[in-house]
C-alpha cells in the first residue's frame, strides 16, 4: 500500500527530496543487518556485502532506504536455496562530484535480454519468475527515486545466472537544489551498530582484547586523543576490518577463538588492510615470544604489564612517522620512494600505482576505475590505501605523479609549457598551470626558469 502512495506522489509531482549529510556507509550497513541478513538466512542464501567505509554525503535516507529494500527483496526472493547475493557500495569520482554507486548482484532466474528494456516498467510480468509474478511498481518505484534524486539506475542480465543492478546518485551538496537541502538528523535502523564519527579527524585504534575491563579501560582512557574500536578476539576484530578503516591495531597474543599472532597474520596477508601498523600486547617476555610477534607482521612489541605512557608514545611514534611520509611523499618533486621508509607491502603496491599512471601519462582520460582494473583492485581498496600511504585521494594521486614527471620535463628549457602539459595528460596548458600551482606554489615558468638558474 505505502508503494502505491508513493508511486502516485512521483506521478503527481509530489514527491520531493529531502537531503542531509549523514554516514551513508553504516546506515546502509545497519539496514543490511537489521533487515535482510535473516531474510537471507531463512532461505539459505549467503548475502554478502561490500561497502566501502567512511562514506559521508548528501543523501535523501528515506528514498535511500526504499531504493535499498526493493532491490534487495527482489534479489533475495528470486535467487534459489544455497546460492548468493553481493551487495557493494562505493564512491565514484566524476567532473568534479562524487557519486554513490551501489551494485546489487544475485545468482536469481535472471531475464532474458528482450525483456530487460520493460524490466522498470509497472506491473510488468517477469516470465522466467515462479507462477508468473508481477514486479508490481516496486522496479518502477526505484527507478523513479533514482531519478528524483539525480541518479540513474542500470540492469544487466544473463537468463539461469543472475542480474546485476546499478544504482549511481550524486552525494555532494553543490548537486541539490536549496530547497532540496534539509538539516534534519540521520535515523538510523533499529539495532544498527554505531561505529565512532567518520567525520572525526582523529586517528582510529583498534584494541583486541579478551579482558573486558582492560577494553574498557582503554577506550575510556584513549578516546579523548582517539577513535577508540575494540573487539574481544581477532575474529571479531576481522570481521570489524572488513567495514571500517583503522589506523593502529593493539592486539593481546593470548586470547580464545582466535590468537594475536593468527589475527596479525591474516591483518598483513589482506591487501586491504596490510598497511595498518599492529602493536603486540603479551605477557609473555621471551626473545622466541618477541620474535613470533615480529614474524607474523607486527610493527612494535610491548609486554605486560605495560605502562600507558609507553603504549601512548608507541601510537604517536607510529602515526607521526606515517605523516612524515605522506608530506614527504606530496612534496617532493620528483619520484623516489626508496628514502621514504615504507613498509615492504606498502612499497610494493606504491611502486606499483606509480608505475600503472606512468604507463598511462598522455592520456586524458585515465582514471580511479582504469587504475582499480589494472591494478587487480577494488575502488575502495585502491582509495583506501593510496589515501593511508600517501594521504592524497587516487584521484589526487594520480595527478600528482603526472606533476612529478612535468617538473622532470620542465628542467629541458628547450620544452615549452604547452607541451610539457600534454605530454602528462592535461586536458589543457590553463589546467595544467593551475594544478601545478596549487601543488608546488609556483607556476611551471617559474619552475623551470628556477631550474634554468641553478
């Protein structure tokens, strides 16, 4: 009934957005959990997700929340016992703006292609579902609140396998109208986990522990200088990892479920989150304990009974020595990253990215999704890492190793400014003057003028 409601609001012109800023990630998170894991559950369908974590941005909740529960009822309903459904989400940048783009994915009945044009159209007939259902309006629906707010909403189908759905919609407030734009608070669904502020610009440490007074003590006694996540064992704190961003893990070595040491391994074996730096807590002081702890991946070692002092001077130490590499890192006009005292994993990836944007100079066109693919990466994953090692965005990154290779052009004085700025892959010498500035704080005529003096 509310479906119909709304579907003669859209028709009349009265459905409005109504768009805030708010965590998208774990209000999305919540309504997975709060919603459609059971619903899953109940029909041995293993639904998995894949959401990338700290998104903020202007959404309008409710028709998020619609949009989400139609497309996920549908996908559960229609895909066999014992078979899957991914969800992912993720940000995607384009002309300036940020784009939400979720993927709902199911192993279903799928559609044949001569029917994926009237797949949005209301109460059309499905001929490959049970008994000949109709969609009723709720495709319909979806479409029309991926419309309203700015977005588009894509199928690609193979008949017996499964159909994808791609929803893409604008989370930048400069999108909306002002009347579009409301201050209201984020509802989030009931029995949705609160993670600390993603908006919080303070660092955020994960405690594992399986003393549940020391977890205590430690968020009570950190959480004025940091974010402070804890979980009781390191399967716990694994399953955390998968949707929310860390940037120290302390972790007990003697804990039930799952060890210290196996969590640290399984930490630096993970391509997306082998850049965080453990610190080992065991009470255990041997030189063979000390040693099992460096040989599983761990950055530093304390043994207990710790003082506070110490731990906290570890954490700063480690953080401190991150942001001097990502200064280093954007500063520098020139590439070399031998000096910079990376970790061997985050090295190789960084060598790695460098050497994929070289590869791809003098194209204009080169981006994050290009990047991800040839790299064998997802969007968030290459995000997230580049922004931990580098502290730019892909997107900044990218532009900033084109830069590094103009100053090498540059030093040439028989090169002149406009071809220095095709050959990196600006669209124009204007752009590429302007990027330039606002990276080094000089024009490339000073630089090279500079360059020309020494």
């Amino acid at each position: 009934m509310q479906q119909i409601l709304d579907f003669r609001k859209v028709e009349n012109g009265k459905m409005t957005l109504s768009v805030h800023k708010g965590n998208i990630s774990s209000f999305v998170s919540g309504i997975v959990a709060s919603n459609f894991q059971a619903l899953a559950r109940k029909k041995n369908i293993r639904l998995s997700t894949t959401i990338e974590a700290g998104i903020w941005g202007y959404v309008d909740f409710d028709k998020l929340d619609k949009i989400l529960f139609n497309l996920l009822s549908n996908a559960i309903k229609y895909t066999p016992h014992y078979k899957q459904v991914n969800l992912s989400m993720e940000i995607n940048h384009r002309e300036g703006y940020r784009y939400l783009i979720i993927k709902v994915e199911d192993e279903g009945v799928g559609i044949a292609s001569k029917e994926l044009k009237q797949i949005f159209t209301r109460f059309y007939t499905h001929k490959n579902r049970l008994g000949s259902e109709s969609n009723g309006i709720g495709l319909s629906l979806t479409k029309e609140l991926v419309t309203l707010h700015h977005g588009t909403i894509e199928v690609s189908s193979e008949l017996h396998k499964g159909s994808l759905f791609t929803v893409e919609i604008p989370v930048d407030k400069e999108v909306f109208k002002e009347d579009e734009i409301t201050s209201a608070p984020v509802i989030l669904p009931e029995n949705t986990t609160i993670y600390p502020d993603e908006q919080n610009d303070k660092p955020c440490i994960l405690f594992i522990d399986d003393n549940n007074e020391l977890r205590e003590l430690m968020r009570n006694i950190f959480r004025k200088r940091y974010q402070v996540l804890t979980a009781e064992n390191g399967i716990k704190a694994l399953e955390l990892l998968n949707h929310k961003t860390v940037d120290i893990i302390i972790c007990d070595v003697m804990m039930p479920g799952m060890d210290g040491l196996e969590c640290c391994r399984q930490v630096k074996s993970n391509l997306q989150t082998n850049h965080v730096p453990v610190i080992m807590l065991t009470a255990k002081n041997a030189i063979e304990d000390q040693v099992a702890c460096y040989q599983a991946g761990a950055e530093s070692y304390i043994a207990k009974p710790f003082d506070m002092k110490i731990l906290q001077a570890r954490i700063d130490n480690l953080l401190k020595a991150r942001e001097l590499r990502q200064e280093s890192f954007r500063s520098k006009m020139e590439i070399n990253i031998s000096n910079l005292d990376y970790q061997t994993a985050d090295e190789q990836f960084l060598s790695a990215a460098i050497r994929c944007v070289e590869k791809h100079l003098e194209e204009t066109e080169f981006d994050i999704p290009h990047m991800a693919t040839e790299l064998n990466v997802s969007r968030s994953t290459l995000n997230r890492k580049i922004k931990v090692i580098t502290g730019l965005t892909a997107l900044d990154f990218i532009r900033n190793v084109k830069l590094k290779h103009a100053c090498t052009l540059l030093k040439d004085k028989s090169i002149n400014i406009s071809e220095v700025a095709y050959a990196t892959g600006f669209s124009s010498p204007k752009y590429f003057t302007k990027c330039f500035k606002e990276e080094f704080g000089m024009t490339p005529t000073e630089y090279q003028s500079k360059e020309n003096n020494l």
